[in-house]
C-alpha cells in the first residue's frame, strides 16, 4: 500500500500563487505515476496534472496549461504542484493520486485551496 499526504493549501488572491505538496509513504518503489486531481463544490473530480514516476513525461488539464507544473522529488518521494496565475475557478479541493502497479490508486486526503477575486 501507499500513504499519500497532501499539503500547502490556502487562501490566496487571484493572480497570485500556491504551491501543493504530497508526500508518499510506504509501497513507493512501485509507484508508475503520481497525479493531482481537484473538486470543486458541486463538480465532479477532475484531473489536473500527473507525472511518471521515472521519465520526464508530464501531463496536464487545458484549463491549467501555461498556469500549473508538476514535478517530482524522487528521493523524497514527494510531488509537487506549482500553482501560478490562480484564478477564482481554481478554488477546490485538490487531491493526490498514485498509480501503484499491481496494486491501483491511492488517494490522499485532500487540501483545499481557495482562490478569492
């Protein structure tokens, strides 16, 4: 199994910037990819950003693209998200995912980011 724990959510202005972390424990060497996914009140779960765990391949939402990077610590075992130009929309729980093979995906427990116009 994987822990998955989230952290560096907020309050901030529109226009200004968060950055997300999430620390993976436990089962990590068979980890394929790591993604941040987000949901806003009344909306489903939606994809925003993901990143293999070995490679440089990245991936990511259109609403985000330009706005938001992902990247990744392998030694720390932590993936990040960086979050720029934040618009009100962006308000959401924002959740950590990993792909852990043979065994499926992990969630983490979500960090709230709220983006105030």
């Amino acid at each position: 199994q994987v822990q998955l724990v989230e952290s560096g959510g907020g309050v901030v202005q529109a226009g200004g910037s968060v950055r997300l972390s999430c620390a993976a424990s436990g089962r990590t060497f068979s980890m394929r990819a790591m993604n941040w996914f987000r949901q806003a009140p009344g909306k489903e779960r939606e994809f925003v950003a993901a990143v293999r765990w070995s490679g440089d391949s990245t991936s990511y939402a259109d609403s985000v693209k330009g706005r938001f990077t992902i990247s990744r610590d392998n030694a720390k075992n932590t993936v990040y998200l960086q979050m720029n130009s934040l618009k009100p929309e962006d308000t959401a729980v924002y959740f950590c995912n990993a792909e852990v093979v043979g065994f499926g995906n992990y969630w983490g427990q979500g960090t709230q980011v709220t983006v105030s116009s």
